[in-house]
C-alpha cells in the first residue's frame, strides 16, 4: 500500500501563501529554475524545470501518487483546475457544500460532506498500491492532528514572505517530535521529507 | 575579514521557543544526539555530541567566531551566562538601560545603548578576522531588516511547537528570497546556511 503524504512549498518563514494571496512566483520559482525537464501529464499546462536530484523527487511523487485529497478552498481557488487536475489522477474534495453544478470532464473529482478521514479512506481505495497527497491547505492541519499523514515533505524555498497563511497552524498537539529528514537540494529549494509514523 | 551571521535552532514551524517558554529539550535535542564531542570553552558545562558532519561544522563556528551580539532579553533570562559566555568570546548586549551592577568575571560584557548596528560595528572591530554572531532573539530581526546580517544558519529540528516566539518576525522588507543554501545533515537536525549578502 502507499503512503499517505502531504506536500508544500513553504518560505523559510513558514509561509504557503503570502500577505493577500502574493508570493507564489517566489514560492514556485525552483519549478523552473533548472533544465532538467519533468512533464506532468499535462505537459503542455506545467512541465518542471530543475536539477536532476529534484526530477528524480518529482517523478517519484508523480508516478507514484494514485489519488488526491484537497479542501473546498483550493478546488475553488483553482476552479477544480478546469476539470483536469495536473496529477490526472482522482481527486476527493472535503466540502459541507458540494457545487451542484459540477460535471467531471477529465479528471474525476468526488465531492466527500463527511470528515477528512472519510476522504482519505475514499482516496486510499481508489490510489491501490499509490500513495495519497493531500493538501495543501486547512485540511492538512485536520489530516496531521487525526494521524492521517505519514509523510510530510517540505519544499523550503530561500524566501521570507512576512505574512500569509502558515503551513502548519493549529497543530493542537504539539509539541510533536518526528526523525531525522531525507533531504534533496534542488536549485532554490529544499526537499526535506519527514516520517510522520 | 569575518562574517556577521546569526543561527537559530528552530522548530519546523517556525519557533525558536515553545509556548510559554517550553519546548528547549526538543529544539536542543540535536547538540546531544550523537557520538562525535566537541567541547565548547567551557567543556564541562557544554560538549556537543553530534555525528561528524555537525561536529565540523560546529567547530567552524566556535573556532571562527570572534564576538557575540545579543538583546537585553537573552541577557536576562541567561544572567549573563553566570559571567562566561560558552564561546568565551566578548560579547556586546543591546539594551536601553545597562545594569548598573554588573562586573566582568571571565567573558567581557559590553551594554551598548545606541542601535544594533552599533553594536555589530563594536563587535566586528573587536573580532577582526573572525565572524561575529547575532542573536538569537528581536535583535535578529532588527539586524536583518537593517542589512547587517550577511549568514543565516538555521537548524531545522523536526518537531512541531504549535506556538511561540518566531524565527523570523516583523521582517517588514518582505518578501526577500535568498540564495539556494548549504546543507548539512545532522541526527535530528538539518543545518541549512544562507547567504544573506
């Protein structure tokens, strides 16, 4: 079976999203900062750029992830990425209100009104030997604090942002101590994954 | 001529102290989480254990520093380190008002009432040829937004705090990205070193 992971780029002062939705030009600026190329399946739309150690981390989460979990927040703040998620694998919204005008077009995207366990569960059915990524977003902080998460890679970008949203709020149960990080160094970024159990 | 830098130990949610005041035997669990020594100059009071990559570079730094920049605060709550600092090197305290009974046992205390750069510059004449480090602590931030800070060594700890004193706060010339920084990897530390000039 897979993992269960999380992924972000985060500023170094713990930012995934700067003051008033700025910063993702310098948070995703090491997506194409090399010449190593790494489509996506939609090649066309996001095809990294970077060293070989981080193609070779990317092409591992992309080959390897079978199913997604996201909150509303980032399905409407991507408008459910037009039907086609750059994964192309299926995607679980955690919602109270599922849109009821939705119609899938590429990408299968199921709409969950229970908790997150109930997504991941549901995602973890479908991904198979895959992993599962969730977030990011609020419902990486529900996944962490319910034990859902078992990897957690952080993709430190050399950034300060000085405000935004934080990768890890409201982690009610710290203090949390967890291993010793595999690390990769790309070209701006660190690749830091983190055994959560 | 040396380098002025500033280290933290800091947790993967971005604190350098828990809330309240907790959180130090996780963020300093790292200094004792090897078999490799290095003493510092007081040995008895502090020896590091780490593996061999932590060891140098801790070495690089005790050996390479020549002055110390702290706040007021860090003073207080360390009494003056009883009077010897663990570098053993002079150390220059950033305060609005000087205690007025304070008297030189081993390490040479300076209270410099005038701004951080002040200091710095008192220190860096003081060091020479050597590095002068800054902080940890609001002298920190004040240090970086005025440009005087040309390294940040961060070890990152895999832990969470949930809540505390920040890293890097009121950084008010945000967002500032930096270059990719050197890695080394330690046993529940990851040093990460970036040029800030």
């Amino acid at each position: 079976m897979g993992k269960v992971y999380t992924q972000a780029s985060v500023s170094l002062d713990g930012y995934i999203v700067g003051p008033g939705g700025t910063g993702f030009e310098h948070l995703f600026a090491w997506c194409t900062a090399g010449d190593v190329e790494t489509p996506t399946y939609q090649a066309e739309r996001l095809t990294y750029r970077t060293n070989a150690a981080t193609a070779a981390y990317l092409r591992d989460l992309l080959d390897g992830t079978g199913a997604v979990v996201i909150g509303r927040r980032l399905f409407d703040a991507t408008n459910g990425w037009n039907g086609s998620h750059p994964l192309g694998k299926p995607v679980f919204v955690v919602t109270h209100e599922p849109p009821q005008d939705w119609v899938d077009t590429d990408t299968s995207f199921t709409f969950v009104t229970d908790v997150v366990e109930a997504a991941v569960a549901k995602a973890t059915a479908v991904a198979g030997d895959k992993h599962v990524g969730v977030g990011p977003g609020s419902t990486v902080g529900q996944a962490i604090r319910s034990g859902l998460i078992e990897e957690l890679r952080v993709d430190l970008v050399p950034l300060t942002l000085g405000d935004g949203v934080r990768m890890l709020d409201g982690l009610t149960d710290a203090p949390r101590t967890f291993g010793t990080p595999q690390v990769i160094e790309g070209i701006g970024v660190t690749h830091l994954t983190y055994q959560l159990s």
